[in-house]
C-alpha cells in the first residue's frame, strides 16, 4: 500500500532527487549530505549554533565549497549496450549547492519554459508538494533489534523523494504505449513512426539553451546583457557542472533532462510552426488531423496517414533539431502499421503469460494432478512447481518479437519479483496439517528454479535497474529464510533447504562477478551483487583471493597485495564496506590504506584537489569510515577508563591521545593534503557522509532506491 504525504523540505531537499544518477551504488546517497546542508543553513546564520554542532565547519567548508564552482565531476560507467558504456556523472557538492540556489530563484521560469512544446509528455508542470512512498518505508518497523529493524525513525532517513517537480504526463515511456492516449491515436491514424536523437545529451551545445529561450541572432548580437539572463546563468552553470566544457551536458542527474527538455521544448514548437505553414493539395498540415506527435525526453512517435506528409513532418523535424545542433539516428527510425503494437508491448504480454502458466507454484484436487515427477499427492490436494523450458520459450519469445533483452528485462524481473512473493505468501498461507518436508521440498525447488531464470535472464543483459530488480527478488527470499517478526522468529526452512537457496544465491553471484572483473571501468551493477552477497551471513563471504582477483589486485611472493589500476571511488567505497573489520581482510585492507594515499598524494599536483569532486567526496567517506580506524591498545584504553574513575583532570588528556592513535591513519591523509589543524572536530563532524558504513538495511536501502526510479 502506498501513502500520500505532504512535502515540507526545505529548498535543499532537490539534492535528495534532482542532482544524482538514480545509477549510483546502494551505499551511496545524498541522504546526510542533504542534513549538513540544513545544519549549514542554520550556522551561516547563528554563530552560537555553528559553534555546538559544527565544530570543523571552516574546515568542511574548504573542502565541500571551496571555489567558484567550475569542477570536475566524478564519471562513472555502466552497461548501456553489449560492446558500449554509458559514461555518467555526479557533480561535486560545491555545483550542487549552486542547482539548489539555481532551482530556488528560478523554479517559475523552469516551468514556464517547460510549458510551451505541444508534443512534450514528460514535462516539469509544478513544484511537489505531495508524495507518494511505499509504506514499507515509513511503518513503524516491528523487527526489534533485527536486521529489518535499523531504520533511525525520528531522522526518516529512508525518505527520498521522486522529484522536486511533479511531471505530466508519464513517468514511463511503456506506461504511455498502454495509455488511452497511444490508442486512440492509433484508431486515429494507420502509422506510427518512431525517432530518436542520436546521442542527445552528448551532442547538446549548453549554449543552445540561450538560442531556445531568446533567438540564436539575437543571443550573438548581445553576447554579454545575454549571460545575467535566466539563460545566460543556466548556460554557465550547466559549463560549471563539467568543468567549463560547452560540448555535451553532464548525464545523470534529473537537473540535466530539465536542461535538456528546455530545448527540446523549443524544437517542438518550431516543427509545429513549419509544418503549420506547409501546403499539401492546397492544405496545411495540421497538428492532431493529419498528424500527431508526441515526445518523451529525446524519442519522438509520430502518427500519420499519408506517407507524404511524413516525409514533410520528418524533414521539418530534422531541419529543426539541426539548428541545435543535434541530429536524427536513422538506425533506430522505426515505421509501424496497424496494429499498432510495438516488439516491446508484444513481447511483455507473451512473457507474462509464458510466467503464469510455468512459473507457478499451483494447489490442485486429487484425481487432477499432472503426469510429471514434481505432483506430491496428499489427502486433499498436490502441490506442484513447473519452469520446465522456461527459459527456451523465453528466448523464442525474444526471437519471434524481435525485442532487444535489455528492453524488456526490467519488465521480466518485476514479474518474476511478483512470482517470488507470491510463492512467500502461498507458504504463509499453508496449512500446518497438510506441511511436511516433501512439500518444503517443492517450495525450495520453486525457489532454486526462480533464481535459475531471474539470474540467466539478468547475465545476458547486466544494467543498474534490472541488478536492483533482481536484488528485489534476493532480498525477499532472505527475508524470508532468516528469522524475523514476520514469520514469529522461526525459521521456516530445515537449515540444510534454507543453506541450498543461500548456496544457489552466492555461486551466481560468485559467477557474476567473476564474468565482470574490475578493469577500467567499474561495474557498478555488480556492486550492488556484492552487497546483496553481504547479507548471507559469514559463511558465504567470499575468501581474499576471490576478493583480489574481482577488484584486480595481485598478491607479490612476498605477499604484498598491489592494486593493478586506480579503483574509483564507488569501487573504494563498497569494498571498504564488503570487507569491514574481518580479520581474514585485514592484508587487503593495509593495501586500500596504501591505495589510498598513493592516490591523495598524486592529486597534489593538480592545481586543487577540492575542485575534483571523486577526490572530495572519497575524503569526506574515508574521515567517516569507522573501518579505517587503527587499533587502540587494551592499555590506552584502560588509562581512560582510571582517569574517569580516579583523576578527572587527566580524562582529557588520555581522551585526545587515544583518538590520535586511533585516527593515525585519517590524520596522516588530511596532512598530507594540506589540513593541518582540527583533525579530529573534521573527523567526526559528521557520522556519514555520502557512504551509509553501519546500521545498513538491505531492504530499505533497496525501496528507497525503487522510489527514486525515474525512466
């Protein structure tokens, strides 16, 4: 069940939706960084304040804002096809302070200018004041000190909202393919033809953005009045975002497709009035009778009768958007005719009824029971489970259609999600008399045999949204297996069916990860699997040597681990939090140390090391991190303890050698990097950064992440 709720953030509430990829890893949010900027709020302004609660706020302030805003973002990859990446960025939190201004004094402008395309379907049209959040974020949690029971109520740090500004008219493009509007239009017209961008948001000038709002004459006329315009700031702040680059806008962040629609809107409009003036057999071509266009953020559908007015349609299209420097991708120029059905809408509906009718746990009367192995014959009824072929109807599926996997993986897993709780429930719901360990057993093979499709479906196609997909499909069955409040505390598996799932969970994941070794580019889908492994328990961690060979370390004879390349910051950080404090980690975790300052110490001679913002953001995580702290001797400890009890005057003293000795490491990173004062207040200003270190529920991390989805 969902619940509305009214919105009361402040103006910084944009970072926790409008400045990240939705693709970054789970341990990774804006979600504290957003509390510090409401803290800095309050001691821009009360110095009594700054004082109690930020006291290494000169310091932070150096690092996070320092400036004048033009830095580097920090880009990352993911799959985007089979043989191609997709390079996206998180800007630094000196340029996202400056989108939060930016939204603040001109939120009416953007929606203005987001207000005049009339083909646009996914547009800006009003700020968010309400909410919708899946309950399961927001219910009093009833897990006690279990693991489902982590969630820092009175913070509501599992809030996150979608947007900062509400959208017409859909949020997705296959919810518009299944819409009254798509259909009538096809009853409408004969053809559909579709068009997309080639490579849009690479491609887009930021000074464009100035040419759509005024007129690309008048902007060159007046160069200098142009740049105090709405414009001439959102121009400078888009080069700002991407260290001054004018060629391509960062790709990512939700701020990004605003710009990009600003345009977009402007295009539209133009392709209107052109084709408004054309004459066909002494007739304008009018919009919504001879033709009708509709735009999801670069895609355009154009529906038409006459093959010569498409000709005149594309040709103004094309004439229109070349004016903005962008072009037409003429490979995925697709025409379909009545019916009007798209591979992807046809491929959905087979692969829904190919799951229903195989990939079900079914209750069937006695005397009715099929002729297979798997029917176990009871009193009243048989239980059974059947994926026998699934998957080579799956790929027929794929063939027949013609649809690419990665187009319908997210659909395909959502469904398989569905298929897992529902075999959840089916065994809440059964009854005790009937249960005995030759029907658990069908219910462990039902689960064995989701997994085996959910994980061959997602290793053909690996992408961000189809891993946090499959996670889905993890976490319930974990959910499941482990004590908690839902099933009484009690295990409802004998260990060894319980251990088979596990077991069948780590070896696919193991297989993954071994198929995608780090090299250049990080795999951040696979991330998300490591920690998804993480929440098996001890006995399914992975050993060092697996560890090593997945991240691209190597172990010298003399054992020294050596890292082959610079892992990136998302690579860094998920691993710290992998491996934590295990002691069967502890040589790879010298190596990270290592890693670590070789890193910091070849940033000196950039010319700021603040302005890169993979650099800032790992500094603040690795001050946070309590993994990278050094042990204290029993002794140092024990003098604390004496001091309190015997010489009060002394705590202090022993209070600030013992944290010395246990920030050695952080306090030998900031001196290296030029801070050389309030190591400690810098240290522990804050709990987290942008890393969630400790108390991580799986569960929650992973419907906050579902909430935030946007394509």
């Amino acid at each position: 069940m969902r619940q509305k709720i009214s919105i009361s953030y402040p103006k910084q509430r944009a970072v926790l939706s409008d400045v990240l990829p939705y693709e970054g890893p789970l341990t990774f949010s804006n979600r504290y960084f957003y509390k510090y900027l409401i803290k800095k709020e309050k001691c821009d302004h009360n110095d009594d304040f700054r004082d109690k609660h930020c006291k290494a706020y000169k310091e932070v302030e150096s690092i996070l804002f320092k400036g004048d805003g033009r830095n580097s973002p920090f880009c990352f990859t993911i799959n985007h096809k089979k043989t191609d990446f997709r390079t996206l960025s998180v800007i630094h939190p000196h340029n996202q302070l400056k989108i939060l201004e930016f939204y603040d004094r001109y939120k009416s402008l953007i929606l203005f200018y987001c207000s005049i395309s009339p083909f646009s379907i996914r547009k800006p049209a009003s700020i968010a004041k309400f909410t919708f959040f899946n309950d399961l974020l927001h219910s009093k949690n009833q897990d006690g000190s279990l693991e489902h029971a982590q969630v820092e109520q009175d913070e509501q740090e599992y809030e996150n909202l979608k947007s900062y500004f509400t959208y017409q008219k859909y949020s997705n493009i296959h919810r518009f393919f299944e819409s009254y509007q798509f259909h009538r239009s096809e009853k409408k017209y004969n053809k559909l033809l579709k068009i997309d961008i080639s490579k849009c948001f690479d491609s887009i000038y930021s000074h464009t953005v100035s040419w759509a709002i005024f007129n690309k004459q008048i902007i060159k006329d007046n160069i200098d009045p142009s740049r105090v315009t709405f414009a001439g700031e959102f121009d400078d702040l888009m080069q700002k975002l991407n260290a001054n680059e004018t060629n391509g806008i960062v790709i990512g962040p939700e701020f990004s497709r605003i710009f990009s629609e600003i345009i977009l809107q402007q295009i539209d409009l133009n392709i209107f009035l052109r084709l408004k003036g054309e004459k066909h057999n002494g007739k304008e071509i009018v919009h919504k009778i001879d033709y009708e266009i509709f735009r999801y953020v670069d895609d355009y559908f154009v529906f038409y009768n006459d093959e010569f007015e498409a000709e005149q349609i594309l040709a103004a299209l094309k004439l229109s958007i070349k004016e903005y420097k962008l072009h037409v991708n003429e490979e995925k120029s697709i025409t379909y005719e009545k019916p009007i059905i798209t591979e992807i809408s046809l491929a959905k509906q087979q692969i829904s009824d190919l799951f229903n009718n195989h990939l079900n746990l079914k209750i069937i009367e006695k005397g009715q029971e099929p002729e297979v192995d798997e029917a176990l014959v009871l009193k009243k009824y048989s239980v059974y489970f059947s994926s026998n072929n699934l998957i080579t109807r799956f790929k027929s599926i794929v063939k027949e259609t013609g649809v690419e996997y990665k187009d319908i993986m997210n659909y395909s897993l959502a469904v398989i999600d569905r298929k897992t709780q529902g075999l959840v429930n089916k065994h809440k719901s059964f009854k005790k008399e009937h249960y005995n360990e030759r029907i658990e057993k069908q219910f462990e093979k039902g689960f064995l045999e989701i997994l085996d499709v959910a994980f061959f479906l997602y290793s053909v196609s690996p992408r961000v949204n189809s891993t946090i997909k499959l996670c889905l499909i993890i976490d319930k069955m974990i959910g499941f297996l482990k004590k908690n409040r839902s099933n009484d505390y009690l295990e409802p598996f004998f260990v060894n069916n319980k251990h088979n799932i596990f077991k069948k969970i780590s070896d696919e994941i193991y297989l993954i990860l071994q198929k995608n070794k780090t090299k250049k580019n990080t795999p951040v889908e696979t991330l998300y699997l490591l920690i998804a492994l993480s929440q098996l328990g001890r006995e399914y961690k992975l050993n060092i040597n697996n560890i090593l060979t997945y991240f691209n370390f190597e172990a010298t004879k003399d054992k020294i681990i050596k890292c082959g390349h610079d892992l990136n910051y998302f690579s860094l950080t998920v691993l710290l939090f992998y491996i934590k404090d295990s002691k069967q980690y502890q040589p790879l975790k010298e190596s990270i140390k290592s890693h670590i300052k070789e890193r910091f110490s070849k940033s000196k001679s950039l010319k700021s090391w603040t302005s890169n913002a993979e650099l800032v953001m790992l500094l603040m995580d690795i001050l946070a991190c309590p993994f990278l702290n050094d042990k204290v001797s029993d002794h140092l400890k024990n003098k604390v303890v004496d001091a309190r009890l015997n010489k009060p005057s002394k705590v202090n003293k022993y209070i600030k050698e013992l944290k010395n000795v246990k920030y050695k490491f952080k306090r030998e990173l900031l001196t290296l990097m030029g801070i050389s004062t309030n190591h400690i207040a810098l240290i522990e200003q804050e709990k987290y950064w942008f890393t969630k270190w400790t108390d991580f529920d799986f569960s929650m991390e992973l419907q906050a992440k579902r909430s935030q989805e946007v394509y």
